[in-house]
C-alpha cells in the first residue's frame, strides 16, 4: 500500500468541500475508479460520495455523472491502447503463458462491456426501435368448442361462405 492511502478506506471527512469534489470528478474522467480515488487518506470515503450524487448535494449529481461519461471516454482510450500494444511487450506471455491472449481478450471485453453502460449513448449497442412492414390481425373464433377458425383483417373467415 502506497504512503497516503487506506486500504479500505474509512476516513470519517465527510464535509463536503468544492475542492474535494473538483477532484474526484477530475479523477474520475482522467480514468481513476472511485474506489482508489477514496483510499486516499484526504478523500471521504466511497458511500459518502455516492451519497453526495444520489442526494446531489452542492449539485454535485450533474458534474459527478458527466465525469462518469467523459471516465468511458478515457477507459475507451486505454482500451484502443490495449488492442494496439504487442502482448509480447507488456510481458504477459511470461507471466501467464498461452493464457496469455485469452486473458487479453477476456480484459477487452469486460472493459468495452463497462464502458458501454457508463455512456450508453455514445457506446452502447444501437438498437433500430422502428417498425416497418405491416400489422397482421387474426382473431380466434371458437364454435362450439369443436374447432378453431380464424378470421382476417377484414373479419372474414377464410373458406367460409
């Protein structure tokens, strides 16, 4: 554990201060997780800042969501870099083997799946909502329990007189 920092937090600042919420919605887009802004031994911890968006105290809400979108955008960056970078030079193959390139793709996938829920807009999938084609009405017509029958969109029964 680094000099400066909690290993599960706990510190009890809990007033909110525009200096501190500056810099965590500035960690947050430059990448950083909550959860390791928060170990800082000058942050509050985790809950009270979601706390501060769920209540938007201080109208915190706007700036801590858009640090959560513009966060997607900086973990797409790295995810670009990711993709881009030989594995044999971040020396993976060394330490996992063969492994090595499904532990890759297993890492691209879950942060493209993340960065996708954190800004759906931009990076979610892209779902064509509108209809086209045409409506089919049928209607079910029971006589007297025997057999089923339909009818069409204009109320007749096919091969009834």
């Amino acid at each position: 554990m680094e000099d400066g920092q909690r290993k599960h937090g706990g510190n009890v600042l809990n007033d909110w201060t525009q200096d501190i919420a500056d810099e965590i919605c500035l960690r947050i887009s430059e990448g950083e997780t909550l959860i390791a802004i928060c170990k800082d031994i000058h942050m509050p911890r985790c809950v009270t800042v979601m706390g501060w968006s769920v209540h938007d105290k201080h109208e915190f809400r706007d700036p801590y969501m858009a640090a959560r979108k513009m966060w997607a955008d900086s973990q797409f960056d790295k995810l670009i870099e990711m993709i881009n970078q030989d594995p044999r030079e971040m020396g993976i193959f060394e330490k996992f083997g063969n492994n090595a390139i499904a532990l890759m793709r297993e890492k691209c996938t879950n942060l493209r799946w993340a960065i996708s829920k954190a800004n759906p807009a931009m990076y979610g999938d892209k779902l064509d909502l509108a209809h086209s084609g045409e409506v089919t009405k049928r209607i079910f017509v029971v006589d007297n329990f025997d057999h089923v029958r339909f009818k069409d969109a204009n109320g007749r029964i096919p091969g009834a007189n």
